[in-house]
C-alpha cells in the first residue's frame, strides 16, 4: 500500500481507564507489550449438562445461508468429538463491536467484523487470541495478518482482504482509456444522458478526494482522536482546492450523488453507466451489464489544476472469538473453520468475497474476478482506515453540502475549518 494512516501499534497507549472499565477482563503493560487476562471472565471449556457444546456464531445478514452451509460441515468434521448445538445470527460487521461490547459475556462466541474495530475489541479484553497463530500467518496474506495483529498477537482469523472500492463501468458506454480519468467519464456520461455515481453521504468514500493530496487524517496514539489537516492553506493542494473539484464535480450533469443502493438501481434501470462501489455489489452489475461489464482501479480527478489519483480506505474482514466464551477451545476451531482456505473458497464462490488465504487468493477463479483484481489495482494508491468516531459525522455534512453545491455559500475555508474542528475534537467530556 502507499501508506498506513495509522499504525496498529498504537494500540498500546490506549487508555487504562477505557481497559480496566471493561467488567471481568484486566490488561497491563509490561515491556510496552499489551497482555489482556480474561480468565477470571471465562467458565471452564465443558459442555452443559446435557452434554452438548452451545455457540451463538455471528455473521452479516447476506452470509447467513453461507455460514449455515459452513456450520454444517464443521459438525459433520467433528461430530465424533462432541455433540453441538450452533445458532447462526444475523448482526452487522460494520457494528458488531458495539453489540458485542455491549454484553460480553452474552454475546456470540464467534463473530465476523471489519478491521476497523479490532483495537477497541482488543483494549476492552473481547478476543481470544488465535492459537494456533504461527499456522494462521504462514497461510494468510501478510497484510490481512497485520490488519488482524496487535503488538505482534494474532487476535482474530483472516477472513477476507477485498473491503474496499473502485471504479465500475459499462463497456458499452465507456472505452479503457476512458475509464482513467474522471472528467473524461463524466462528460462521456452526460453526452450519452447517462451518470457515474458515487455516495458523498459516507465518509469512507469521501476519503477518495483527500488520500493523494497530500493532506492527512488519521487516529492519533490515544487511539480515540484524530488528527487532521483537511484544512490546510500552506500546501501545494490546499482544502479548498480540494472542496472546488467537489463542487465542480457534483455540478457535472455526468455525476449523480447516490448510495450503493442507489447505484445498483440505476444500472439495473439503464440510467447509470459507472459507479464506485465494493465488491459485494459485483454479481448485481454483471447480472445487468452481462458481456459489457468492467471493473477498474479509482480514475484521476482534477484538482488544483493537475491530476490527481483517487484514493480509497482499504480493509479486512475477520473472524475473531469471545474471550468470555463459556467454549474457546472449540469457538476457536469453529472460527479456524469459517476461514480456512476450504471455507474462503467457498465464500469467493458463493459470495464473490476476496480471499485472505494465500492459496485461495491465487486461484484462477479469483484471478478471473474483475472486481477482485480492481481491488488489487486499486490497494496501492489505498490506506487501512484508522479513523475516530469523530469523523464519521462532520465529514458526512460536509458532503452533503458540496454534492449540493454549498447552498449556503458559506465560505469554503470557514467550511473546512469547521469540519477539521469537529473532526479533531477531543471526546473528553
């Protein structure tokens, strides 16, 4: 990648307080190496009087026909050794973090979630470390390793290495040599009464017009705050030049400002041409485009008079255990299951999800994904997302009033200084 917003390492200064709050779990420091202790939280790995072995697994609503399939074939692998009783849930990846640390100790034993969240599971003492981690990292990508990593420990199961964007086109409207350049798609686009789409309403996207700037934002060390300088006026491109090529864009009757959902039905009803999404939107667009379907990196877009290639938020996705499992040894065979390179196989193919296996990812299946392989294209102009909570909010408002064209006409520099403040902001109350 070009660049790492932030090291995990950072982990290990976060807050005592946030740490020791966390109920039965207690972490320390020795050596500058964080060690969590979730013994006094966990009950003995036995099963329940009736002899079986009870796991609540969770996994995103879209995999749950999947993650039954998998369960299925794990009880058949290791039907001999115990007796099981597994029940898949439906909890969202992007917020399972929040559920979880909502009631650890009632919440699942196995759970699918994004990177992002891995370093606040790990603060508040939530992971089983993986045991058998030397195997783990041998089989996986080196960088799904160290998205899954705290201070050397391998904290969940690599699962997939695709979540982010870039840039989907219809071949029947756009050429190749068209589909690197923003500007010259939009005009395409809007000669042909067509748009290209993009979803100003998430900050994860709006990251696109920042990341090769030059101007940065990222987590500072007490792994809550940002930093950011979004609104710099001292550098060669400058937060204003940026907020311009926004407002020029969103002005091009080429663009239209839509969700993913949006976009996926603008394809299906003919009116949009191109689009930036993720992968999980892949089998509805070639189910539309057929033959004509494209996927690329991320375009150029002008700004401050060059050309600047758009950026991206890379990610993983991962499997992680409940250090308060009543089960951990066999929570974590179950979660070695769900991601071994059998099992990410089958999600590519059921799923169309990138693997994280080394092996998985280099078979010719992925190799002929357009989307995976405009994932890759697209990771070396992309940066983990190490982000505060306080973001996500002022970034988002501040899309909304560029994709409107500034209908206040405030000033573009208070606007950008606003948001910095907000995004900045200590959560110190």
């Amino acid at each position: 990648m070009k660049k790492k917003v932030v090291s995990l390492l950072m982990v290990s200064a976060m807050l005592i307080s946030v740490i020791s709050g966390c109920g039965s779990s207690a972490a320390s420091q020795e050596n500058g190496d964080m060690e969590t202790s979730t013994e006094a939280g966990r009950e003995s790995d036995s099963s329940d009087d009736s002899g079986t072995v009870s796991l609540t697994v969770w996994g995103a609503e879209e995999d749950q026909a999947l993650l039954n399939e998998i369960v299925d074939s794990f009880k058949k692998e290791y039907g001999s050794q115990a007796q099981f009783d597994i029940t898949v849930a439906a909890q969202s990846e992007s917020d399972c973090k929040d559920a979880l640390l909502g009631d650890l100790e009632g919440g699942a034993d196995v759970f699918t979630f994004a990177d992002d969240q891995l370093m606040s599971l790990v603060a508040a003492g939530a992971l089983e470390p993986v045991d058998n981690a030397d195997e783990i990292k041998k089989a996986d990508l080196e960088e799904a390793v160290s998205a899954c990593s705290v201070n050397d420990t391998l904290y969940a199961y690599p699962l997939t290495a695709d979540n982010g964007y870039f840039m989907y086109y219809d071949k029947s409207v756009f050429s190749d040599a068209d589909v690197a350049s923003l500007d010259q798609m939009l005009s395409v686009a809007a000669a042909a009464n067509k748009k290209v789409t993009m979803d100003w309403s998430s900050g994860w996207y709006l990251y696109s017009f920042f990341g090769n700037t030059g101007l940065e934002c990222g987590l500072n060390d007490d792994g809550i705050s940002n930093y950011c300088n979004w609104n710099a006026n001292d550098t060669a491109i400058k937060g204003v030049d940026v907020a311009g090529a926004m407002l020029a864009i969103a002005a091009n009757p080429g663009f239209l400002n839509t969700t993913d959902d949006g976009f996926i039905a603008g394809v299906q009803d003919g009116s949009v041409a191109a689009g930036i999404s993720g992968v999980w939107s892949a089998q509805n667009i070639e189910a539309a485009w057929g033959a004509n379907y494209g996927a690329v990196k991320l375009p150029t877009y002008t700004c401050a008079g060059q050309q600047v290639q758009m950026a991206s938020f890379s990610g993983y996705k991962m499997v992680g255990v409940n250090a308060y499992s009543k089960h951990t040894d066999w929570a974590l065979k179950l979660a070695d299951w769900i991601a071994n390179e059998q099992n990410q196989e089958l999600r590519f193919a059921e799923r169309q999800q990138g693997p994280a296996n080394i092996n998985a990812a280099n078979s010719e299946a992925v190799k002929n994904s357009l989307a995976i392989q405009a994932v890759l294209a697209q990771s070396q102009y992309a940066s983990l997302q190490r982000i505060g909570g306080n973001y996500w909010d002022p970034v988002q408002e501040f899309g909304a009033d560029m994709a409107n064209g500034n209908p206040s006409g405030k000033d573009l520099q208070l606007t950008l200084d606003d948001m910095v403040d907000e995004i900045t902001a200590s959560n110190a109350k």
